[in-house]
C-alpha cells in the first residue's frame, strides 16, 4: 500500500495542488489553487476538509499569502500575510488544526530578514509539516494497528482516511497499518449526513486500496452492533479537549451506541488535534448552511415551510472513549494533555 | 386541524387512489390504481407506507382483486382473489399490518356466496377498515397527547403521520390531538435515511398544518438531545412482539441515545401493530436494494466497488421503551400482548 498525497505545493507554479474533494467519487480531478482568496473557499466548501489535512492546508495557505503578495517592504508584506492568515483562519471554527498550521508557519516565518526569505521559509515550513503528519498517521497506524484483533471487522464515521490528512490517515491510518501488519479488517463505513465523506470519500480510499469496505446509512450502525459481531468503532478528532472529543456530527450517537453494545470506541489522532487550553464548553461546534442537509444530488427534500438545523460537528464525553490513538502512543482517558503536549515538545 | 385522508376507493372508477408519496414535496399527485400488480408495486415502490396505511392498502388491494378478477363461478374466483392477496401480501414482509388488513378483508368475503356479493363485502370491509383506522388514530392521539407537557419539544424519526395512516397519524396524531388539547408543540423531525421520509413527508404533513418542525439529519438527534431541552421522542410501529418494537432503521439508536440522556422513548401504534406470534427472533427484517443508500436525487454517492447493506428496519428492546401508546390506553412493558388483544375483542 502507498502514500497517495492529498494537497501539496507545486514549486514551478507557485500554487497548491489538491484533490476536489467535492467531485469523489465521481470525478478524481487534482485542482490547481493561485489565491489565498479561493483556498478559503475551497476551504468553506470543503473541497479539501479533514483536521489533519486542515492543517496541512492552513500552512500552504500561509506560503500561497506570501508567494501572491505584492507589498515591496518587509513590515507591510508581513502585515499582508498575517491578515491573509486571519482570513483563513476564519474559515472553519472547530477543527484545531487548522490555526495551528498557520501558526506554526507564521512562527517559522516571523524570524526572517528579507521577503525572499519569508517565501522560501513558509514553504519549508509547510512542506515539514505535511512530512511530519505522514509521519504522525503511519506511527498511530501502528501503534493503533495492535489494538485490532488479527480478523475484524470496523465501523467508522466520515472519513479520517488519506483524503483527511497529508496521506495514510489517522482512523484509516490505523486500518492500513493492520493490513500491513498482516491482519484480515472489514470496514463498514458509515455514510455521514449530510455531505456523505463515509459513502463518497472512506469508500472510495480504500475501495483503491483494495480494502474490503460496506456503506450504511447512519441509523443503521446501532442495528449492526446489535447482529454483527462488529470488534472496533474507529474515528478521528477535530479537537480533543481534555472532557471531550470533537469530530464529525454523529460520532457522539456512535460512542453511545458503542458503549452500549461494550465494544470497544477509538479515536485515532495527532498531537497537533489536542487543545490543552479549553474545556468542551469552550469550544464553538460549527452551524452550517440549510441547503446541505435540505438538498441531494440537486433535488430539494426538505419543505421550505421547514426549518433545518446543521451541527457540524459534536462533542462526545472522553468517559465513552475508550482509548486515543495518538502518533505518541495509545493513551486511555482521563487524559493529562499538558504532559502528553510537553513529553511531545522535549522529545 | 382536519383529517386529510391518505389512500381511498374510487367507487365510480373501481379503482384505489392515493397521495403518491415518492414525488412529496415536490408535488401532491393524486395517484390512481387500476391493476394488483400495480398496487403491488405502488407499495413496494412506497408510494404508499407506513404500517397503518398498509394495512388499510391491503384491505383495498383485496377489493381492487375482487373488482378486477373475471373469473365467472365463486371458487375460481375466491381461487384468484386468493392468489392476488398473496402477491400483494409478499410485498413487504416486516410490517404485520398489511397482512392483517389482507386477512381481514379475505375472511370477511369468505361468507359471501355469489361474485356482486364478495366485491361489494371486500369494499366495505375496507372501508370499515380505514374508518376504524383514523378513529384508532384519534384515540391514539387522545390517551398520547396526556404524556406530553404544556409546551414541549418533541423528536421524531421517519413519518408516523397522515400519511402512514388512514389519516392523522400514529406517533404525528399524539402531536396533532396534545395541539388540539391547546398545547405549544414543537417537533423536530430526523431525516430519516435512506428514503428520508422524516424531512419528505414528516415535514410536508406537519407545516401544511402550520405545526413547527425543524429537520436535522438522523446524526444529529443525540447532540440535540444533549444540548437542548426535549420532552420526549415519539415514534410509530411497524410491528410491536412481547420483546421489541420493529420500526423504521434508526428507531433502535434514537432508544439507545433517549435512554441515555433520560428522554421518555414513546411508541405509538394501534392494537392491529401488535404480535402476539412472534418474538422478535421470528420477525424477518426486510432488506432493500442498494440504490436506496447509493444514489440519492439522481445522483451516486457510493463508489461501485464498494458494498451496501440496506436494512429497513430495526428491533428496539422492549427495556428502551418507556411506554406504547395504543387505541385502548398507554401500557408500561412488559407487556401482556395476548391480554391486550383479547380485551380488544371482548370489547
């Protein structure tokens, strides 16, 4: 099996280069982006979506602002930047990743003299940060590999696959890794209203990959628990705080779901996901727009007279996670993020 | 609020017409249905669901057989209508109210003795069938709209409604009667995936009577249980044993997810739901085709390679119930099935 890239810098061009996510399975087209103005859309639209990979994103982001900006003094091209970085910051609330990326990248850049050197420091910067997060999955692929048994079948949420991350994945990071080891693993997908990453995207990577894979609808994960003997619920974070873990809407019902049947719930995800600082009650879950959940495939199912609520995200108690699967190891909740952070920094 | 009725005969057409539900809301086409075997379709295609309504579609498919057969001596033509009533029977094999309202529209003809007289019995059978249908509904309503408080929120999975019924609805018809009784509703409806009859026809009944309902997709239900006040979830049946309640796939998780959070869990079903036969291990769960899940308003999500289940229904543990609203009453489990019916039929 591969590393299969999901966005990286194209040197020559000057841009970043991705998969659209928003055409799979239909289309696998590499997109070409030239303005920090587009990549936050692409961003909004989710085009490229995924914590690890936001974070990935957020720091090429930081490179496109300073490859595109035109400012001639140092004080003012770096003035430039960093509102392209607040604007890209902006674009997507809950996932942690994301303003980590562009932190740590405009940290990199911040001890440059000259604008030559900021471009060619952001990129470098980016370029190791997405280095690093293939680095990350394949270790808590490993590491989470030895928590599944040698047959097995796993259900997952959304998609925290290749297409999540820079490649390999963090939850289907931990698959891959089981299959190299030389394990038998099933996935069943859970298809992930309303933008459908588990049916589009979770199948797509590992139908490629050659890993057995079935989609259910959302409300049928319960009912297999119950007539499958199912061995694992696998997914990744958005955020994980030390009382709660932050990912897609949905894998709260999942965890209790989970808990209710004793089978085992993980979350796979890097360092950069955890968030020392606040408590889920600090943390803002994304709402976003009604036509996501009120249209399909172009057809309109919901009334207008109705109205329509869209959770990106939720916030699921660490006490029904049973362990987190991070590129430092497996660590059983309750959670000590600071030291886990720090041992992480003095390593 | 009137009662708007779902399916009905034609008497001067001979013929069964009825709101076609798979183009909902898009369009409110008054169907008609000439032939079994296209009625046979029409309910296998759900043009015409929900438990109630099949059973009163069974009792009018019987007369649509009776109508159409042109065999000219009594025993080759109970022979054929017999034939029929059991290619319509074979439709959908989870939802008992469709073979009950079959089976009572062939014992009622049974006692006839010449060919006017079995059609003119099997129409009013049906007839009587729908009558007493929308009356259960209402007594539904009456004993179900006692459970709820003054001004309450209240969620509900796929549409246990009008439109499931002969009219006013099962789990929708609490709803309605606790509005009539001069209480502040609110309902959220689950999508209800794959068809999605919570956001196509939950919604379309419910803001056509000027009654609030916000849609969410079916992975939402538990952060909304969570994060706001609900009063209770409410659902329909469609077969109800000593040891579960067989309902839409989703039912069994929305339990779990109320039970955790201490949400009242209600099923609202009228007595001709119930099965005093079987235990839940005897009910078969009717699976469905893959283009359900896979495509959705013309368009696939699911790549080819990639599997699909596709289950239709779910058990619920009669423990996750906390109690059945029915025509005779609200009963806490366990509950004595055989008793119940009984005293249904002394009555």
């Amino acid at each position: 099996m591969k590393d299969s890239p999901t966005l990286w810098w194209d040197a020559a061009a000057c841009s970043i280069r991705y998969i659209e996510q928003t055409l799979l399975p239909d289309e696998e087209r590499i997109a070409e982006c030239r303005t920090v103005e587009r990549w936050a859309t692409a961003i909004r639209r989710l085009e490229v979506r995924g914590a690890p990979a936001l974070g990935v994103a957020g720091a090429y982001g930081v490179a496109l602002a300073a490859a595109t900006c035109s400012e001639e003094d140092l004080s003012g091209f770096m003035n430039a930047v960093r509102r392209d970085a607040a604007t890209l910051r902006a674009t997507r609330p809950t996932a942690i990743n994301l303003a980590w990326g562009i932190d740590r990248v405009l940290a990199r850049i911040g001890r440059e003299r000259d604008i030559a050197g900021v471009r060619r420091a952001a990129v470098g910067e980016a370029d190791a940060i997405a280095r690093e997060d293939t680095a990350c999955c394949h270790a808590i692929g490993e590491y989470g590999a030895g928590l599944l048994p040698d047959s097995c079948t796993v259900l997952t949420h959304c998609n925290a696959g290749a297409l999540a991350c820079s490649s390999w994945g963090t939850a289907l990071g931990v698959i891959r890794s089981a299959i190299v080891a030389g394990k038998d693993v099933r996935v069943i997908a859970c298809e992930t209203r309303p933008l459908l990453q588990g049916a589009r995207l979770t199948a797509w990577e590992l139908a490629r990959d050659g890993i057995p894979v079935t989609v259910i609808t959302d409300s049928m994960a319960a009912h297999v628990m119950r007539t499958r003997k199912i061995d694992a619920f696998i997914v990744g974070a958005d955020r994980i705080t030390r009382d709660a873990v932050f990912n897609k809407i949905g894998t709260y019902m999942h965890a209790i779901c989970a808990r209710h049947h004793g089978i085992p719930f993980y979350v796979a995800a890097p360092l950069s996901t955890f968030d020392p600082e606040n408590l889920a009650d600090g943390v803002i879950i994304e709402e976003r727009g009604r036509e996501e959940v009120a249209t399909i495939g172009g057809r309109t199912f919901v009334p207008e007279a109705a109205g329509v609520m869209n959770f990106g995200f939720d916030a699921t108690p660490m006490e029904l996670v049973s362990a987190v699967i991070t590129d430092k190891g497996v660590r059983e909740p309750p959670l000590d993020i600071p030291a886990l952070l720090s041992r992480s920094t003095a390593k």
